[in-house]
C-alpha cells in the first residue's frame, strides 16, 4: 500500500516498509521530534541534548508527560496506517450491490422482434396489444440493415415452392442482418442481467435471420418464435461445423396451411423435423391460414399462451403446452419433401399445383393499430429510441 503523504513525514519512512502500523507511527512521531531509529531497531534514540541542570524528578515528570502524548499521536497514526492498509473487500462489495441495484431496476423481459421482408411492427401488433397492460415488457424491433428487406435474393424469383430454405440469396446481406439481430439480443441480455429474460419473435423472412442468429448465439434465450417461417440450410450447416452442442431453450415455430407460394406447410414439416433431428428444443403447430393471413385466435392463443409461461417459470415448469407428437389443429399428412429442391422426389414427379396449393390466399387488412402503454423500440442503423404508445399506433400492414 502507498505511504500516506504528510508534510512532516520524511523519505527515510520507506525504511519502515514492512513494520506493524504502532511502529511506523511511533517512528513518525520520532522524526517530529527530532529522534531518529537506530540501526534499523524500535528503540528510539534521543539525539537532543540532555538539559542536565534539570533535576531528575523534573525530568522524569516531562519525559513521562511527553511519552504519553507520543504514545497518544503513535497510536492515532497506527489507527489510520491500519485504515489505509484495510483490504479493498467493503469496496468491491459496495460496488457489486450497486450493480446488482442498477440489475433490479431493469427487472423484466424484453422481445426483440424480425419482421418480415417490407414489413413493420404492425406484423406484431395483435402480440403487443396482448401485453400491453405489462409494464415491464419491452417489445424492440431491430430494422434491416438494408431498408425494408433482410436480404436480396439472387434466384429471379423470391419463391422456391417448398424450399424456401434453399433459395440463392446474397450472404453479406444475411450475415450482416444476423449480427444485427445477435447484437440486439446481447445489448438486451446485458441490460436484463440475463439471456433468459430476452425472447426472440419473428415472422416470414424475419424468421429466417431469427433463427440463424439465436444458432450463432447459442446462449439460453427465453424463447425463439419462428411464425410461418422457415430456417435456411446454411444456417443448419454453419451450426452442425460448429461442433456445438444446441442450447435448450425452446423454439416454437407455426405452419400455414392454406400457404400455397411461400413457407408451405410441407416445407415447415421438413423444418421442424431437421430442427428436432439436430437437437433443438422445438415445437410445432400447424393452423388453417394463409402466410400472408392476419393472426387467427387460435395462433395468438398458442403464441401469448407460451410467452406468458416462459416468462413466469414456476418450479418444476416445463415450457411445453403439448407433446412432440402434436402438430396443431390443421396439421394433415402430406408427402415429405427432400432437403434439395432439385434432388426433391415428391418435386420432380409433380407436374404442377394440386387444386389445394392453388387455392388463393385471404387477403390481409390493409391496417393495423397499436395501443396500450407497453414499451416499444426501434433499433438499427446506428440509433434507438422507445415510447410509451398511449392513444395509438398507426400503420400500414406488411406481410411477406
């Protein structure tokens, strides 16, 4: 520890390195006086003249009177020589309730939200609507980096009936969308004190970058919600390289049935069983709409149902309101399609739509509102913000 500074306290103090905290101070009190140690010893040598016409009565008296106070001023200079010598524990203590204050009064969850390709945060609206009388609900959206769209397909077309997952995409356009995503999610974690209080909700393209980011990732997130989606194959492969062993949060992911262009029940079949193949903690629900349909009650239900209870984890709580087997209300056998549309048997014996897949979809509302108080934030490019919404949200839905 470092010498306390005082203007009386000469250099040679050094030499009492090592020395109890009584002695230095002592030692102190002896180069005040005009005393010096002698031979590096306790004793201390009296380098003044005696006053010998002094009787010794007298100069007993004094030199008592003076021992006491050197005695006194000795003992107040050990008192903070041991002060300053204290471990630094009470600080560090100090330090970490402050942290953990600052962690109580973040307490709460936050959804970071991918919407889909064109889309906006009415893609959400029925979710946010849902909890917003939770105050401690945080919903973010994280905006793509390139505008309105995760990533540019290369393809000429942005469909692949069936294979979504192996269009031809541009991959600095996904990888930079999935940091972006990643980033977010530990920005969140961070300021909850948790991953597991951060929850990861995606539709359509949206999806795509979800689950690609909560794979890279790999941390125990609350929950991931992959709706009318699919995961990209280079996503699966990049994880398998890895040699990681999946996290154990769980991945709910919905299928349309009545999706006819994109994401299509068939495909959402194949997906879900290469998610469950590879060891991922998912689930799987099919229900009658269309991709580009607004939420039926039933998916709000089962999407709600299964955020409210990963969020209040009791004990002996198990995040599952269904078994593996269970695969939703509109769920029907369908032949399964191979992982490669050009190597796809059922792909390569069709010759065209069955009069199922070419049925139109219901068209969407042209409007969406959100309301309540819930915290909402946009985050991407560089900036952030939040709100509290009290008399509402307008905009335009997107879904694609």
């Amino acid at each position: 520890h470092p010498i306390p500074s005082h203007p009386l306290v000469p250099s040679a103090f050094a030499t009492m390195r090592g020395r109890s905290a009584a002695d230095r101070g002592r030692f102190v009190v002896a180069e005040m006086r005009g005393e010096t140690v002698a031979n590096g010893d306790n004793d201390l040598v009296n380098t003044e003249k005696e006053d010998d016409d002094k009787p010794a009565s007298a100069q007993n008296e004094a030199n008592k009177s003076q021992d006491d106070s050197v005695n006194k001023l000795a003992e107040s200079l050990a008192e903070s020589l041991k002060v300053s010598e204290e471990p630094k524990e009470k600080a560090k203590e100090d330090v970490v309730q402050e942290k953990d204050e600052s962690v109580a009064k973040e307490a709460g969850f936050s959804i970071v939200c991918a919407w889909a390709l064109g889309g906006d945060e009415s893609n959400f609206a029925e979710m946010v609507d849902e909890f917003k009388g939770c105050e401690d609900v945080s919903f973010v959206f994280v905006k793509p980096p390139r505008e309105d769209e995760w990533y540019r397909y290369l393809s000429g077309t942005m469909a692949s009936l069936h294979h979504q997952d192996c269009q031809q995409i541009n991959l600095e356009d996904f990888a930079a969308s999935s940091k972006a995503v990643q980033e977010e999610l530990q920005r969140q974690a961070k300021r909850l004190g948790s991953f597991e209080r951060v929850f990861l909700l995606s539709y359509s393209q949206g999806g795509t970058i979800a689950m690609d980011a909560a794979m890279a990732l790999n941390e125990p997130l609350g929950g991931v919600l992959l709706l009318r989606t699919t995961v990209m194959q280079l996503s699966f492969t990049s994880f398998e390289a890895s040699k990681r062993r999946p996290a154990k949060f769980p991945v709910l992911v919905t299928g349309a049935r009545r999706a006819n262009r994109v994401y299509t029940m068939e495909e959402t079949d194949r997906i879900f069983d290469q998610l469950c193949d590879q060891g991922w903690n998912a689930r799987y629900h099919v229900f009658s709409v269309g991709h580009g349909a607004d939420w039926s009650e039933g998916e709000l239900a089962y999407i709600n149902d299964h955020l409210r209870s990963w969020m209040g984890q009791a004990p002996h709580w198990k995040p599952w309101k269904h078994s593996l087997e269970d695969r939703g209300p509109a769920w029907a056998e369908k032949p399964k399609h191979g992982p490669k549309k050009e190597k796809c048997p059922v792909c390569l014996g069709k010759k065209g739509l069955s009069e199922e897949e070419s049925v139109e979809e219901d068209k969407m509302k042209p409007n969406r509102r959100i309301t309540g108080k819930t915290t909402l934030s946009s985050v991407g490019g560089g900036s952030s913000g939040s709100s509290k919404l009290g008399g509402g949200y307008a905009s335009s839905s997107k879904r694609s």
